[in-house]
C-alpha cells in the first residue's frame, strides 16, 4: 500500500464548478505539499501545511492531522486548471526533508 | 534567474550506453534531488544532496550514480542504461530554510 494515495486519479469538471482533490497519508509527517504539474510537464509547488488551511486565490489547502488527510479545492474552476495535482509528504525524522509522492490527480476542465 | 535547468531534454540511449544528466541551479540553494517519473507512479527519488560535495541514496538508486562538485551541478549519470529506466527524469532544488522544492522541466530518457 502506498504511504501517500490520491483520490480521484482522474476528475472530469465544467468550467466553474468547485473541484475537491483528496490526500490521505498512512505516516507520521510533519509537512504536506501540494504541487501542479502542467500538461507540459513542468512541476510548481502550491502549497505547504503542517496544520490547517491555505488559501491562494481560487485554491484552498486543507489539512486534519488527526485523520491523516489533507484536500485539495479549487473554486470556480476554469479550463487553464487542467493538470495534474500531486501530493506530497515529508515524513517525520527523514533525512534530506525528502519528499514521499502520491500518484497525482489528473484533472479536466471542460469550457 | 533561469531557476532550475537541466540538459539535456530528451535522449534517445541504445542498451549499455552511458550518458550524464545535467541539473543546473542559480538559486544558491543547499539541497538537490534526482527524481525519475513513470506512468501510473508518483515521483521517486533516485539519489540526492545536502550540500556541495555530499550525495546520498533515495528510493531507487541502483543503476545510478552522481556527483555533486560544484554547489549548482547535480550530475546524474547511466553507466550502462537499460529498457527499466525508460522514464521522464526531474531535479529539483530547494534552500535550507523552506521545505518548498523548486524543479527543472524534465529529461525525457529512452532506452530502446
């Protein structure tokens, strides 16, 4: 079982409906990441969380520690959103801060 | 500031030839990771560094080796590539006081 799942794998939306991308992580972490990796390719960090939520225009973070998940949302969502959503943990005393990936979210926003 | 870059962007290698991966940074940060890409998995280190002159193994380090020399290089070199490591390759960067990684555009490898 992986430490880090994502659910769904693939979303389909409209423009402007609310998405929710979800994360649940099996290990003791002490930060969570959200990234987007373009259809190009490229890879950009969104979020960092240890506790509660973040807010950065039309995308919101969350985080429960207790329950080990995190989502995802996306308000009002508009095709340039199309990409896929990866989470990431940094687990508890690992050496390097390294990161533990989930599989990513593909998402797709139809106009 | 170019970020994070890496050279090249796509290589096609025949199995049992060798190759070297360039990852350059101009940010000045501490730590560098190799990461490599495949369908249906997430990203999974290969090796990384803490800091000029230091490197240490991730997940999938066999078949692998690098060199930290220079604090802005990170080399990833095949010595003899195989089909298994067909895959899109990523660096990333990141200072010391953030645990935010900053990551080049990616190498597309094949290994036919």
């Amino acid at each position: 079982k992986n430490e880090v799942e994502q659910s769904p794998q693939n979303l389909t939306a409209q423009e402007g409906e609310f998405i929710t991308i979800n994360c649940s992580y099996s290990v003791g972490i002490s930060a969570l990441h959200w990234l987007q990796q373009h259809p190009g390719g490229g890879i950009v960090s969104l979020f960092m969380l240890s506790s509660g939520k973040k807010k950065h225009g039309r995308l919101i973070a969350t985080i429960n520690i207790q329950e080990k998940h995190s989502s995802l949302h996306i308000t009002a969502s508009h095709p340039r959103d199309s990409a896929v959503y990866i989470c990431a943990v940094r687990r508890r005393e690992t050496s390097g801060s390294r990161l533990t990936f989930g599989e990513g979210t593909q998402l797709t926003v139809n106009p | 500031n170019a970020g994070v870059t890496q050279t090249p962007k796509f290589r096609v290698l025949k199995t049992g030839q060798s190759m070297t991966l360039l990852c350059a940074q101009d940010m000045n940060h501490e730590y560098m990771y190799w990461y490599r890409q495949d369908p249906g998995m997430g990203l999974r280190l290969i090796h990384y560094s803490v800091g000029e002159g230091t490197t240490a193994k991730g997940e999938v380090p066999d078949g692998y080796n690098v060199s930290r020399l220079k604090k802005q290089n990170f080399l990833l070199g095949l010595e003899s590539a195989a089909p298994s490591q067909t895959s899109v390759y990523f660096c990333a960067s990141r200072p010391t006081a953030t645990d935010t990684q900053y990551f080049g555009p990616g190498t597309r490898l094949t290994v036919l």
